[in-house]
C-alpha cells in the first residue's frame, strides 16, 4: 500500500515537472509568434490583412494564427474589421507606442529634413529604422513629380542588405557584424539572386566608397532608390534616409547630386539627434 502511494506520488510530482519544463519551453515560443504576428499585420496592408494572408506572411498554421489573433483582439492588441473580417493593429497598442515614443520616437524631428529632401529632389522621402536583423519605414514625405515608386510604405520591414536603407544601414556596420549576418541570413530565396551574399558584399564596397548607396530595380523593375545612414550616439547606423523613384530620375549625374543631398541631411538628422534631450529610466 505504501508503495503504491509512493509511485502515485512519484508519478503526479513526475507529470507536474514535466508540465512545467514544457510551460518554460513554450512560452518563449508564444512570445515569438505572438511578435511575429504583430510584426506582420504592421507590415502589410494598412487597411487591414486577413487571417490566411497572415498564416503565410508568418510561416503559422492558420487555425494557430486565428487563436492568437482572438486572444490578442480581447486584449484590445488588435482589432478586426466586422465587415471585411481583416485584422488592424489594436487600440491598445497605440496607447502603449505613444508611451514609448517619448523615448524612442525621432519622427518630429525628422519631419522638417523629409520634406527638404521631398522639395529638393522631386521624390518621395523615407526615414527608416534599423529593429534587429530588420529595417521599418516609420515616416515618409511624398515629393512633387508625379511619377512615384511605391515599393516603400510606412510599417513595411526589409532585411539589412535589401532595399536602400536595410543596405546603407548594413554597409556602415563593422565588418564582423556584417560577416555574422551573412553567414546567418540568406535573403536570396525571397528576395533573388540579386542579393546573394557575393553581390551583397559588393554592394557593401561600393556603398563605403561613397557614404550613400544606390538601389537599381533590385526590388522591382523600374523603381530606384537611394540612401544614406543616420548615426545614433555611439556611431552606431540606426536609422537611414532614403529617397525613390522612376528609373529615368536616377541618371549618373543625378545620382551623384542627389547622393550629396542624401548625406548632408543624414548629417543633420545625426547632429539632431545627438543633441535631444536624454530621457531618463
């Protein structure tokens, strides 16, 4: 009797450590998609992305997305659309931003520089941010020509070496970030061959040469873009200034003019931010 309470014991302590181990390994996984998740209703449509468009973008089973995506909703961290069905990112996660952009927000300052690079370049203006292995367009300015590239919008992301920012912003690291990245990342299956690690590297080269770099339709056809990186306090590039537009407004000269521009105002944009003011915590 005794060792039948004992085993019985033994099982139930067994069961319930085992629960708890797997408790462990899951939760940091629920962080990761419940990210993921986030990440990708903030990238895709603006006016909303469905469940299924969101299983795809994420790699997630959609029943799986679709479970998350109610819990989340309840939480107020997105909302959906009863008409179209589609998910937004939520009200509660506007409140939570505004919080942190006191902290972390750089769009007011950049606003005035935007709308300088719009007037004087004829194209649309960008400042993206470096988050990680990626970069997100956070503001934007659009220019007077009436010809526009839409590849790049508010909340869309690219890996480093891909698009004109995630490139500058690649270029200006130190050459053993670059190296760990590369080994990890391969962007080719997504993005083409375009962004191997040999033509990625070269671009890197080419981009050091001249402080800014250039993208020639390497996203699509026809659409060019340039970029130039912005410095946070410790030299490190944190965000890039980037302009696009219709190939036949990329020609050599005015590259190189429009490359100058891009510099002097990421150098401004870097001085600015050099000089906010520190918050505290």
């Amino acid at each position: 009797m005794l060792l039948a309470v004992r085993t019985a014991q033994t099982r139930v302590f067994t069961e319930w450590t085992y629960t708890a181990l797997m408790d462990d390994v899951q939760r940091p996984q629920v962080i990761q998609r419940v990210s993921a998740l986030l990440r990708a209703i903030g990238a895709l449509d603006t006016s909303g992305s469905s469940t299924t468009a969101l299983a795809r973008e994420t790699g997630l089973a959609r029943p799986t997305v679709h479970r998350l995506l109610v819990s989340l909703a309840e939480e107020g961290l997105v909302d959906r659309d009863l008409k179209s069905g589609k998910w937004s990112l939520g009200p509660e996660l506007y409140l939570l931003g505004s919080l942190a952009a006191a902290r972390y927000d750089i769009t007011d300052r950049s606003r005035g520089i935007l709308r300088d690079l719009a007037r004087e370049t004829g194209e649309s203006a960008f400042l993206s941010a470096r988050r990680g292995d990626e970069t997100v367009c956070i503001a934007s300015e659009e220019g007077s020509f009436p010809l526009r590239s839409h590849v790049l919008h508010i909340g869309i992301r690219f890996p480093l070496g891909v698009a004109s920012a995630g490139m500058v912003i690649l270029s200006h690291l130190p050459d053993r970030e670059i190296d760990d990245y590369l080994a990890r990342a391969d962007v080719t299956g997504e993005w083409g061959s375009q962004h191997s690690r040999e033509k990625i590297a070269e671009r890197i080269a080419e981009t050091r040469l001249n402080g800014y770099t250039v993208n020639p339709g390497l996203l699509v056809e026809g659409s060019w873009g340039m970029g130039a990186a912005v410095f946070d306090t410790q030299g490190s590039p944190a965000w890039a200034l980037s302009i696009t537009g219709v190939e036949s407004r990329f020609r050599e000269e005015r590259r190189r003019e429009m490359g100058e521009l891009l510099l002097r105002q990421a150098h401004r944009l870097t001085q600015l931010l050099a000089d906010r003011p520190r918050s505290r915590g």
